[in-house]
C-alpha cells in the first residue's frame, strides 16, 4: 500500500501507535499511514476503501478483515477555512493540509509522532519522541493546557497510554490534567463511551481506574463510583471492583470476550448496592429495590457515557440477578439457569462471594448445579421449515 502512494508520486510513512509499538518491542495491532495524498486521491488508488469521518477527513483501506487507515498530513493554519474551533478552544473540525513536519507536530505525544519512511527505511523524529520513549516518559507535544483544551479526550489517553506503556506522564502534561479535567464535561456522551470502552478493553483496566483516581477523571467517566469512594467506601465492595478489574485484565491478555455490559455493572455495583440495601434489608424484596435504583443509576450514567441500551439492560439484569442466587430450592434454579443472563450473573456472584460479599458456600452450589444440570447448546441453524405440498385443482 505504502508502495502505491509512491508510486503514485506521494510520500507515504508508517505512523503512531504501529511505529511506537515495534520499537518498544510490542506487537502491533494495526497499523496507521500518513501521507501528503488528499482522501479523494488515496479513494482514487484504492477501490477497497471509503472516505470517514467529518471532524477529521480519512480513509479506511480495507484488507479481508484488517483495516489501514490513512490520513492526509495536517497544517496548522488557524485561519483556514478547513479548521473550526468552539469558544473554549476545542477543535471541532480540522482538515487544513500541511506536509510531514506541520503534521508531527499536530499529534498528541511525542511517542506518537514518529515516522518509518519507505524510501530510505529510517525513523523520522521531529519532536524528541525518541528521546521520551527511552525514557519511558509520555510528553505532550506544544502547551499541555491548550492541547487538552483542543480536545479534552487527550487526557483519557494520557491516562491509557501511561497505563498500556507502562510510562509516566510528564509533570506539566499530569498538572495540566488536575486543572483542565473539567472540560471532560463537554464531550459528547456517545465518544465518552467509545474512549471508556478503549480504556477498560486495554488489557490494563485496573491500573487506569488507578490514574482515573489519581487524576480525579473517575467522575466524568462513572460519576456514581467516583461519589461513592469519597463517601467512607466498604473495603469488601472496594476488592470486589479491583477483583473484577484484574479478572477483566485477564480475559482481554488471554483473547477472551469481555462484554460492556459485565463491566459496567460491577463499577456501578457499589453505588446501585448501598442504595438498593438502605432502601430495602428485606432480601425477599430485594429485586424491586435493585430495579429501581438500577434505573436511576443508569439514567445518570448514560448522560456521560452514551451506554447503548443492550449493554445498560444487561447491567440491570445482572444486579437483579444477584438475590435469586440465594434461591436453591424447588425449580427455581433451573429457571435461573435458563435465563439469557445467566452466566455473566453467575460470574459476577462468583467475584462477590470471593471478597465475602456473598456465602461462600453460594459459589461451591451454583457450580456443582451447572455440572449436573448442564444447558444445551443451541443449535446455530433453524431447524428448516417443512416444505408445504402445492394443492392441484382437479
């Protein structure tokens, strides 16, 4: 692809996380391009690809089922018409062109901003990134302060790289997110939820809630568990939310499925918890306490984070699960264990009972009674439909 571009007379380099990744020896998980061709010239060399996005032009190159994405060298023209900032200065489109040097120093981190060119197989740097990648340091290139202004998610990957990278944030770059951490607040809560899922998918969700904390970012992220800790916290429910953090880790480093919805439920556990039990100690009406306040959590969180409805509803049904799991008599645990919810329900009892939130004895039960009793499969194709016999007049 790289080869294309030039061919076509455009310089073309490997850029970002794929560039940073193979010199700190880790595996990439993709790869990015950066190029001097406009999208419509890279969508005229490659059939394959599509033009996205508005605040930021690209094109998506697409290779079975990996995707490259290509981006246009930025400039820094303030006074072009392709670039739009709101009053408080966040930029809310930016499509001003430049060459290689104008767009290195448009990136974020200095980590972020090297080059691999094909032509002569070297890695450019002009902003110190290596210097900083030696250092294991994350520095922000330009005045911390009008870069996070600029776009305030930056503090959220300061956070997930510094924890990803195992780096430390440089000390104007952390400052500066303790003063502007309240522009958070603006981000519209649908890329709020695309950059939490980046940071709890990371493989290292326990050491960025750690910094959210540090911080003080946690509140504009889960707002519920951030007033919660300030509010004299269990030490139980705060192992249960490492616990379920670390379990999280875990499943993301092995290549197993980790769904939204699990984890949303335990960091807003705590709160839907202590409310649901001052509400109601009865344990037989537990589950319409758990229903109401699970609601009103959730509609709360939802104006931060834009959580899509089958994950929020898989939330809920995983807390209204919790007290059932008490229920071992007659047929009540097979209904339990038909339920479409099931074994994210049990999974999340289970990390309770191991922090003593729960009996032990709740964990060792449900799990004999899954090996004796257990679910069929579904078969993955409908049984098909007999075919129905024409009737012939005569």
């Amino acid at each position: 692809m790289l080869y294309r571009l030039a061919r076509s007379g455009h310089r073309a380099c490997l850029v970002g996380g794929g560039v940073r990744d193979l010199l700190l020896g880790i595996q990439p998980k993709d790869f990015d391009v950066a190029t001097d061709a406009t999208p419509e010239q890279v969508r005229a060399l490659f059939k394959n690809s599509r033009i996205i996005g508005r605040r930021f032009r690209l094109v998506h190159i697409r290779f079975g089922r990996d995707i490259i994405e290509v981006a246009t060298f930025r400039g820094q023209a303030d006074d072009s018409p392709q670039t739009d900032t709101d009053d408080n200065g966040r930029i809310l489109f930016d499509n001003t062109f430049g060459d290689i040097e104008d767009d290195a120093v448009r990136r974020d981190f200095t980590a972020n901003a090297l080059y691999y060119d094909i032509h002569d197989y070297a890695v450019l740097d002009y902003v110190g990134g290596m210097d900083d990648l030696n250092q294991r340091r994350l520095r922000l290139i330009g005045d911390p302060g009008k870069r996070y202004q600029e776009d305030p998610v930056r503090m959220l990957r300061a956070v997930r790289f510094a924890a990803k990278l195992d780096f430390t944030i440089e000390q104007t770059a952390a400052d500066a997110i303790l003063e502007h951490g309240h522009l958070l607040a603006v981000i519209p809560p649908a890329r709020m939820f695309d950059e939490t899922i980046k940071l709890l998918h990371s493989g290292c969700a326990l050491r960025i809630y750690q910094l959210l904390r540090e911080y003080r970012l946690l509140r504009y992220v889960v707002p519920a568990l951030d007033e919660w800790l300030q509010d004299d916290p269990s030490e139980g429910l705060l192992d249960f939310v490492d616990l379920a953090l670390v379990n999280t880790d875990n499943r993301v480093n092995t290549g197993q499925p980790v769904s939204p919805g699990f984890i949303f439920a335990v960091l807003l556990w705590p709160a839907v918890h202590k409310e649901a039990m001052s509400q109601q100690s009865d344990r037989r009406k537990m589950i319409p306490a758990l229903m109401q306040v699970g609601e009103t959590v959730m509609k709360r969180q939802v104006r931060h984070v834009s959580i899509p409805r089958r994950f929020s509803q898989m939330a809920r049904d995983i807390w209204t699960s919790q007290p059932r799991f008490h229920r071992t008599q007659g047929k009540q645990p097979l209904r339990m264990l038909g339920q479409p919810v099931f074994r994210a329900a049990y999974d999340f009892m289970c990390l309770q009972c191991r922090v003593g939130l729960m009996p032990h004895k709740l964990e060792r039960w449900w799990t004999e009674f899954q090996q004796e009793n257990p679910v069929p499969e579904k078969s993955a194709k409908r049984p098909a439909r007999p075919r129905r016999r024409r009737r012939h007049a005569g």
